[in-house]
C-alpha cells in the first residue's frame, strides 16, 4: 500500500513539473524566443515520446522556426494521439495548413485549413485558418480568378480577360524574377504566390487591405496591374539572403526601388521630385530613422537613389550584409568608417542646386 502511495506521489509531481514545463515552453513561443522553446521541446519529447502536448509544441516551434518540413511530422503525431480531439488538434490542422502551403502542397493546405474552422476547437485557431484560407488564395474570393504559373511564380489573376496580353504581363515577372535573384542570390522555399488586383482600390474598399505589399515569409504578393515589376519581388528574394534579416526602412524599400525594373537613374527620378515637390536639405540619417515620417513620395526615390550610391560604391555582392542586418551601426561594421564619407558624397549630390 505504501509503495502504491509513493508511486501516486511521484507520478503527480512528475505531471505538475511537465505541466510548468509545457508552460514554459509556450510561455517562450508566445514571446517568440523560438530558439529557447525547441530546445525545452526537444527535451520534453524524449522524456516522453507520448506526450501529446509536447508533440504538439515541438512541431509549432518548428514551423515557426520555418522548418516546415520537419514539422509536418510532429503535428500530425500530435493529432493521432489526441483520442478526445481537443485543440490540441483543432490547431495541429491549422498550423498543418501553414506547413503545407510553404511546401508547395496547396490542396493539403487547403483541406487542413478547412479542418481546423470545421472542428471550431478554439475561437482563436479558427481565426487563425480563416486568415490564411484568404491569404493564401482559397477563400471562395477567388473562385474565379485564373492561377497561371512560370517557373518561379504562381499568378493569381483577377479578371483575366481584361489583359490585352496575359503573357507578356507574367513573363516581365518572371524575367525580373530572374534577373534579382541572380544578383541577390537568395533561394526561396516556394514558388512566389502573386495575387494580382485590376482595380487597386477593391481591397481596401472591401477589406481594408492597402495594395500592394509583399507578406515575404509566406513568399506572398498582393498587388494591381499597374504596379511597377520588380518592387515586391524583391522584398520576398532579400528576405531570403539571410537568416531573421533585421530592416529598416531605408535600407528595405531602398533595395526594392533600386530593382524596380523601371527605366532611368535613381538619382535623377529623386531631384525631379525634389524639384517638382520643393524639397531641400535632406539627410540620410533622417530617413534612417525616422524613414515613416515621410511622405512616401519622397521617400521613396530617395531610399533608390540611396541604394543605386551604395551599390556603385560597394558592390551588389558586398551589399548582401547590410540587407541581412539594416541597421546604420551594422554599415559601420561592414563598411568601416569611409562609409560616413559615402554619406556625405550621397547628400551633397542630392542637395546641390538644381
């Protein structure tokens, strides 16, 4: 009897120290120090390969981690072995979806999705999935638009009728598509999904979406026809050159102006707006911080012609550090102090008179 009594205790207090320990685990996802939760994961699920909850953590930690692949396995375990169906499954199909999309598996991704809102475990992770049955293209929405793909990208044309040449319109994107990747040399996970809108003002109007704007670590575009053709590509290749790449304005929309594919030097683009709009005494420090507080008209060409400086100087392939890590200390480090001179050679062309 005894001996019954104590193995009760210990099995309770083997459970309340896994319970504060799962806690941990989500308590450190939830502030999104990833790192720190797989590896309490890790050890969670060799103490107990069973432990559906860990299981279930393990392969969310994962796919934020990015490791899609490795965390397809994981949530699936986790669903087997959640008998009652509890959340723990409702958000296993849900984050599944995730997985399946940056995978390429659409129909997979798809068919997650729609489990997770069908079982309605939680208000939250139903939310969750409808989010992305939208984002990624299988809300009803997009019944009738026409998916075309090239080899890189996956469109998603609204109206394709009204294009006088479809063809033309995705292969300029593909081009492009090709010609940044050779010079940034990054490798996406997935083909890029391009949303394309005819009328620019439809997403804001219906759903209070601003186009257009990249979502790159979903390697998603949402874009309209007018859109210049290499902005947002670039936004979703630079992210991929480093790993958790920290931005900054400048440095971000500098690099996706720069590759615009539109025609003509940056510098000139920027003094014709200065000249037009009147702007004077600009300073790169200015838009490095406070790049938000300006008018993106000006901030804009001047972010290009920042970059177009910058990539004369240095080079394309000496520029990959400073997209990892945006910040004007990380330039000094990279660049040494001449970089305050490049600065300064920068805001004396931009400010000489017109």
């Amino acid at each position: 009897m005894k001996r019954i009594f104590i193995l009760f205790v210990f099995t309770c207090i083997l459970t309340s120290a896994n319970s504060q320990t799962i806690k941990e685990v989500t308590d450190y996802f939830g502030r999104g120090e990833l790192e720190k939760a797989y590896t309490l994961s890790s050890e969670l699920i060799k103490l107990d390969s069973l432990d559906k909850v860990a299981i279930h953590m393990h392969g969310r930690v994962l796919a934020d981690l990015g490791k899609h692949h490795e965390a397809v396995p994981y949530l699936l375990k986790s669903i087997e072995l959640d008998c009652s169906k509890t959340e723990v499954t409702g958000w296993a199909h849900g984050v599944l979806g995730q997985c399946y999309f940056m995978l390429g598996k659409y129909k997979e991704s798809e068919d997650a999705l729609k489990k997770c809102i069908q079982l309605n475990s939680t208000p939250n992770s139903v939310k969750y999935a409808e989010k992305r049955m939208f984002a990624y293209g299988f809300d009803k929405y997009f019944s009738k638009w026409t998916i075309v793909e090239t080899e890189h990208i996956r469109f998603h044309i609204q109206k394709a009728d009204k294009y006088t040449n479809l063809e033309v319109f995705t292969k300029q994107r593909e081009d492009a598509f090709v010609k940044i990747q050779n010079e940034l040399g990054s490798q996406l996970p997935k083909k890029i999904d391009f949303f394309v809108w005819v009328d620019k003002k439809e997403p804001m109007k219906k759903f209070k979406m601003n186009l257009g704007f990249a979502n790159p670590e979903t390697a998603c575009i949402y874009s309209h026809s007018r859109q210049t053709v290499g902005h947002e590509i670039t936004h979703v290749l630079s992210h991929y050159i480093g790993k958790n790449p920290s931005k900054t304005g400048l440095i971000n929309e500098g690099i996706a102006v720069y590759f615009n594919m539109e025609s003509g030097e940056k510098m000139d683009q920027l003094k014709k707006v200065m000249e037009s709009k009147n702007y004077k005494n600009l300073k790169v420090m200015d838009f490095w911080y406070n790049f938000r507080d300006y008018n993106d008209e000006i901030s804009y060409p001047f972010a290009g012609a920042f970059m177009e400086k910058l990539v004369k100087t240095y080079g394309i392939e000496n520029l990959k550090p400073l997209l990892v890590n945006q910040t004007y200390e990380s330039a000094l480090a990279i660049y040494g102090t001449s970089f305050k001179t490049v600065i300064e050679e920068f805001e004396k062309e931009v400010n000489q008179a017109l």
